[in-house]
C-alpha cells in the first residue's frame, strides 16, 4: 500500500512538474534562437557557404571595423573589438540568421558627438603613448573609448528595457519610407563627417542643429588647404573600391568569393591581445543619456529593418521584440571590453546573401578570423591614411545613399509618403538621425489619424464570405471552390500586418480543410486503383497529394486610400497565395491602387489580376480554367 501511493505521488509530481519543465525549455528556444536552429545544423550542406562567407565577412569586419572606430573618435584597434563581441552575442540571442553585426557607421557617428563633448581633441594628444596605460595606449585615448562604452553600455540597457516593456510590438509605427529617409539622412552626415579626411583637411569638430551646413561653409572658407596628395588618394580609392564592388554584384552568381578590395587598401596593424574586461565608467552615464537614446533607436531600427528583409528573402520567422534582447545585450556585454556602439550594417549583410551565407555560423567564423588578425598582426596603428578609411566609410555607405532612387516610387505610390520621406530626411539632415526618426513616427501617425479615425483590419463582407464550389473539366469532375472576401478599410502601415495575418489564418484553414477531403476521397482512390493493378501499393500510392487549388477574389471596393506599407503588404499577399496554390484575383481596384501595386512589384505580370467587379473575376476564372458550370452557390 504504502509503494503504491509513492508510485502514485511520484506520479503526480511528474504530472505537475512536466508541463513546467516544457514551458522552460519553449522558454529557452525563445531567448535563445542558437538553440533553435544549432541542434539542426546541416554540415554538409551549410558548413562549405558559411565558411566562405565567414572569410569574406572578416575581411569587412576588419576594415570597416577601423574605419568607424576613427568615424567613433577613438583609437582604430577599438573598432576591430567591436567587430568581434557583438556579433557572437547576436549569434546567439539574435534571429536574423544572415544579418550581420558589429561597428555600424551612424551609431559610430551618433558616439562620437558624446567622445568630442566629453573628452575634446585639445585635452590630449591621441598620437601620445603612455607605456603604463592599458594595451599601450595613452590615458587620452583610454578616456575617449571610455566614453563611446559608456554610450553603448546606457544604450544597451535602454534597448533590454525595452525588450521588457515589449515595445516590439510598436515597431509597425516605423513605416518603410521613415526607415528609408533616416538612414539615408544618416549616412549623408557620416559622408560629410568625413569630408576633412578626404581633402586632407584640418577641421574642428562640428556638430549641432545645422552643423551639416556648417561644416561645408567651413570647407569652402579654407579651401585653400586641401592637400591635393589626399585629394588624389581618396579619389583613387573610392574609384577603385566602387569598380571592385561592382564588379562583385554583376558576377556574383558566378563566383562566391567577393574580391577583398578593401583590405588591400589598409596597411598593417592591430594590437596584440583582447583587453580584460574593465566597466565602462558609470560616471558619465548621466552625461551621455541623449547619444544612448539615439544608438538605441537609430541601431535597433536600422538593424530590425535587416534582420525582417533576411526573413522576407528566405522565409523564416523574426520576433521584433527578441531583436531588441539581441541588440540590447550585444551593447552592454562589449561595453565591458571596450567595444564602440555596434549595430547590424547593410553592406556586411549583403555580402552574407550574395557570398550564400546559410547561418549565423558564418559571423561565428569570421570571429575567429578577427580573432587571429588581432593576436597576429603587429602594432602598426598609428600611420593608417584616414584618406583611405574615409573612402572605405563612404563606399560602406553606397547602399544607403541609392535610396534616393526610392523617391520615383513613393510618389507613385503614395504622395503622403513621398512628402513624409523628403521631410524626415530635412529634418535627420538639419538635426540628427534619433530626431529625424521621431519626427517621421508622430508624422505619420497624425496624417493617417487625419485621413480616417480608427484603421481597422480586413472584415470578411460584413460576414458575407462567399464560397463558391466550381465544377471543372478535367480528366473527371472535381468541385474547386472560390471565396470572395471584401476589404472594407483603407490598407496602411497600422493594419497591414494584421491584414496579411488574418487572411493567412483563412487561407491555411482552408487549406487544411482541402487536404483532408483529398486525403479521405483522392489518396484512397489511388490507392485502390494502384493495389487493383500492381496487386499491392506502391510508393506512390504512400506519398501524399498534392492540394488541389482554388481560388480568391479579394473586393478591394473599401480601399478607400492606402499608403505604401499597405500595397506591400498586398503585393506580399499575392505571392504568398501563390506559394501556397491559391489564385488570387483583384476586383474594384482604382487605377491608382493598381498603379501602386505595379511600382511595389508587379506580382504577375503575364496575366491580368485586377478586374473591374467580382463578376468580371468569376467570369476570368471560369474562362481560363474551362469550367463548366458553376453549382453549390451558399453563402456564409
């Protein structure tokens, strides 16, 4: 008696206990995305394109990593620990598998404003060198770098606690046009931060409202004082770096390995050991609240805007609110080791799709990579030609600064977000990146509270779906089914994610529904008719069908105006139905939406997909797919 009831309470323990032990481990693959995806590790398959990816990405780690840290203010080798630490804590608490982080230039400039207000150049000389200070280095330089871990210790901390306030889910207020403008702003202050590199000149630290305009006044007041060798060498450089990346994208499916230009153009250097780690000094922090603020929001947004383009190209799933743990910690932990601000960067992340990265095990091994060049390479810091680092600054830059060429589309699309665009890139240019952001954010949200008072998600016809069962000819007839769902609000950056969620929701329940007629009627018929012929069942006969498709007309009637996250979102539609064996037709379309929909991406250009009432759709249906007669007509 008494073995029975300690088998039954130990049953009951387990019981009560179990469903705690699951719940931590969901937990643990939440947090910790490495888990996820590391246990499942293809090594044939993925381990050859990661390692060459890898290789090619230190070679950018490297070079970019010296040329922000001088963009940061601080001595070059700290820009190489910056590319090392952060992006093993992404690795592992990130879930963009091919975004790739470390130095990143406009969190680079946004520290160097604290650096230069902190600890002025004229407090110290950053070519002295002091045998007792740390690493070799000068006390000067010790305090400067102090600071930048300061900015990004404070800034990851804002970026975690924003993680646990779940602010991810805010993250629909940063449009794409809002996005776009800021980093384009952004990287036209880091290129004019660099323009006294590039002419040679000597030029007193500018920064403030309007300290963009400043800085090209004092250039054309001294511009006697180029140096023309400097001149020369930073036109070299960018001609060269441009024509080598270029021909990097025209023959990149052809060769995988990008040629490292960049590190051919940067002399020796690095220092010979990883620093202990030492707390940034906490009495600053006070100081540098504002810049912190900024590497927060401009890092985390530029970063997450990678990190779901990732996602979008090689259909994989990125919690917005995971991405700020990620960011936050791959701030505060480098902080300890002197690492600069880091964030994920466009043109490394580029190179991961096109040198055909498959995880984040190929940032793991151009760690290693780092990791070797700053243990072996000796200590030949204090010449580099900050011409050239400038140029590489400049060329990293390009894919931020293209988007100019956005502008065609979004006054195509929409001449509210055109005009919200050019005003947030007036303001990023006149102020700075984190003031430029917020002023697209609360730009944004009053013109669409202005232009409707409530943004609701797609409705189903005032629950009028309508199912149509269609009857085709084929070999026998099978009943094909057409829904009909009503979009009666405007399509915008508020509800464009619930929309393509919602319709998602009814289209996998459909097709879960179709699978299983065809799983009872179909596969069994098949299997009856292979046993009757062979005499037994097959592998065919095992293997299941394949859906049969059907068909969506979606009544753009209630789309009474849209803006461009909304006909991307539409256009995202489309392809994903498609993916999924379901045609999609659209009904009642102005020719403004359907000219919107061509600039974001014409889904299907060989046929034509708008049509100009539900009528007309079913009338297209019917005709390209021979039906015959349509039965069963209910609605629901």
């Amino acid at each position: 008696m008494t073995g029975a009831k300690r088998k039954k309470k130990g049953m009951l323990w387990s019981k009560m206990h179990t469903p705690h032990c699951e719940d931590f481990k969901q937990w643990c693959r939440r947090r910790l995305p490495i888990l996820e995806w590391a246990p499942h590790y293809n090594l044939k398959e993925n381990l050859l394109p990661d390692t060459m990816s890898g290789i090619m990405l230190a070679v950018q780690q490297v070079t970019q990593g010296l040329a922000f840290a001088i963009l940061s203010s601080v001595h070059p080798v700290f820009g190489l620990y910056g590319s090392l630490f952060p992006a093993i804590i992404y690795a592992i608490f990130g879930m963009g598998r091919h975004v790739a982080t470390g130095t990143f230039a406009l969190t680079s400039l946004i520290s160097a404003n604290a650096v230069e207000r902190l600890v002025p150049l004229s407090s110290g000389n950053l070519t002295t060198r002091s045998n007792t200070s740390t690493l070799g280095l000068s006390d000067f330089e010790l305090q400067r770098i102090g600071v930048a871990a300061a900015v990004s210790f404070l800034g990851g901390v804002i970026q975690v606690a924003m993680f646990l306030l779940q602010l991810g889910s805010a993250t629909f207020l940063l449009t794409e046009p809002v996005i776009s403008a800021m980093t384009t702003g952004a990287a036209t202050h880091v290129v004019t931060s660099q323009v006294k590199y590039l002419l040679g000149m000597k030029m007193p630290y500018i920064s403030g409202p309007l300290g963009f305009f400043y800085i090209y006044a004092y250039v054309f007041e001294n511009i006697k004082s180029v140096r023309l060798e400097a001149l020369l060498l930073s036109l070299l450089s960018i001609v060269v770096l441009v024509l080598v990346k270029e021909l990097n994208e025209q023959f990149k499916r052809k060769i995988k390995v990008v040629l490292p230009v960049d590190l051919v153009l940067v002399i020796e250097f690095i220092c010979k050991l990883i620093p202990p780690p030492r707390a940034p000094p906490m009495n600053v922090l006070s100081a540098v609240i504002t810049e912190a603020f900024g590497v927060a929001l401009v890092g985390y947004v530029a970063s997450l805007a990678l990190a779901q383009g990732s996602a979008k190209k090689y259909k994989y799933p990125v919690d917005d609110n995971q991405e700020f743990l990620a960011h936050g910690l791959s701030n505060v932990i480098p902080s300890f080791f002197f690492c600069i601000p880091s964030a994920a960067a466009m043109g490394r992340t580029a190179g991961l799709y096109s040198t055909g990265a498959k995880t984040q095990v190929a940032c793991l091994i151009s760690c290693i990579l780092v990791l070797i060049v700053i243990y072996a390479v000796g200590p030949l810091l204090y010449w580099l030609p900050m011409c050239v680092l400038a140029s590489i600054i400049v060329v990293g830059l390009k894919g931020m600064l293209i988007q100019f060429r956005d502008l065609k589309k979004y006054w195509n699309v929409d001449k509210i977000d055109w005009g919200i665009w050019v005003s947030t890139y007036v303001f990023t240019i006149c102020f700075a990146a984190n003031v430029g952001l917020l002023f697209g954010v609360v730009c944004t949200i009053a013109i669409v509270i202005g232009r409707f008072p409530r943004a609701k998600t797609l409705s189903i016809k005032n629950m009028k779906e309508m199912e149509l069962k269609v009857k085709i000819e084929t070999d026998g007839e099978t009943s094909q089914q057409v829904k009909i769902i009503s979009i009666n609000n405007p399509l915008v950056f508020l509800n464009a994610k619930k929309f393509h969620t919602d319709l998602m929701n009814i289209i996998q329940k459909e097709n879960a529904s179709n699978q299983l007629l065809d799983d009872v009627s179909k596969c069994e018929q098949n299997t009856l008719l292979n046993s009757l012929s062979n005499g037994n069942c097959n592998e065919e006969a095992s293997q299941p069908c394949p859906s049969e498709k059907w068909f969506l007309i979606l009544d753009c009637s209630g789309v009474t105006f849209f803006d461009y996250s909304g006909v991307s979102m539409l256009v995202e539609v489309y392809m994903d139905c498609k993916s999924r064996s379901v045609d999609v037709s659209l009904a009642h379309c102005t020719a403004s939406l359907m000219k919107a929909v061509k600039y974001c991406g014409n889904p299907d250009s060989e046929k034509p997909i708008s049509f100009e009432s539900v009528s007309a759709a079913l009338s297209n249906i019917y005709s390209n797919k021979n039906l015959s007669k349509l039965s069963d007509h209910s609605e629901v």
